[in-house]
C-alpha cells in the first residue's frame, strides 16, 4: 500500500535519511514543528512501515573489505530456495535485487581480497551463470527519496499541524530494515 506524504512528511523523512540519530527537538525545529507534532508525525510513519529502521552507515575500506563488485547471476531454475539459503548464509553480499531482463539476480559483494570475492563468485556459479564488475568508485552513493510526489497525490501520514515547507534537498541514506524505536 502506498502512503501519500505531505511536504512535512517529506521533510522529515529527508532529515532522518541524512541523520537517524538526531533529536526530536531539532528535528522539530528543522521541519517547523512542535516536538510533540514531530513525535506524532515520526511515529505514524513509523507504523504505516514508510520509516522501517534506522542504521549505520560503515566504511567498508575501514572494516577490511577492500573489494566491492557487482555481480550479476542468471538463474535458469524455478527454485529460488537453495539461494535464498546462500544469500542469508553469506555476509559479504550486501544486497540482493531480482530484475528483469537477462540477469535474475543483481548482488551487490564485499570482499576482503579478490581471493574471498572468487570464492564468493564460485559459490553464486553453482546457481547458474555469473557476470562480474569491480567498482572503482561510487560518484553518487545510495540515497532515499526526497522528492514530494507529483500534484493530486498530496496527502498526510500524520495529522498533527504546523507549517508547510518546500522539499529539502537530498539526503544519504542506504536501505532500511528492520522496526525500531528510534530516534
């Protein structure tokens, strides 16, 4: 189901992608609202599982995992299990999206030597065939939405007034899983 977000919602989503710590009080103030209003706002976001966790973002150069790849795999079986299992076995693989098109399966791989990513490779190989691209660099790392979707389809999660504010620019963020009861 697909929640329609108002500039205030927008906002604050915006601030908490660039900061999942930050305190309710300067939140509030950043949005132009009352901390109670925020509160209310954050937490009806919350339970309509538009905010789905909160996390840290890690350096990966600084906890040893020098190599980043993407890797591509076309899985030519209809079950998906054996995968499944692997992929939850294996941390080095950050994130997993099934696509269309030629590829099943796009992976996104943290090794530690290339060693450890041909293992990794070699583990993915026996689902099917595998397709490899080392990153060199990452321009525009992954970021949330930030944009106000388009008119006619403006309308508040949260109910608690204040003013309206333009959408912020954007902010970092990376997938969120998982409830929590932060900030």
């Amino acid at each position: 189901m697909t929640e329609n977000l108002d500039a205030t919602d927008w906002a604050i989503l915006n601030e908490l992608q660039q900061d999942g710590r930050i305190a309710f009080t300067e939140l509030a103030r950043r949005v132009n609202l009352s901390p109670s209003a925020t509160t209310e706002r954050v937490r009806r976001l919350e339970a309509a599982q538009v905010i789905t966790g909160y996390r840290a973002e890690v350096d990966l150069e600084r906890t040893g995992y020098m190599a980043l790849a993407v890797v591509r795999l076309k899985y030519p079986g209809t079950r998906h299990e054996p995968l499944h299992r692997l992929l939850a076995e294996r941390p080095e693989i950050l994130e997993c999206l099934r696509t269309t098109g030629d590829d099943c399966y796009v992976l996104k791989v943290a090794a530690t030597s290339m060693g450890q990513l041909e293992h990794i490779v070699d583990a993915l190989a026996q689902f099917g065939s595998t397709t490899t691209n080392l990153v060199l660099s990452r321009p525009l790392p992954f970021r949330g939405p930030s944009a106000v979707p388009g008119p006619g389809l403006v309308r508040s999660v949260g109910s608690a007034g204040g003013s309206r504010r333009d959408t912020p620019s954007g902010g970092r963020a990376e997938a969120m899983h998982g409830p929590s009861d932060h900030p």
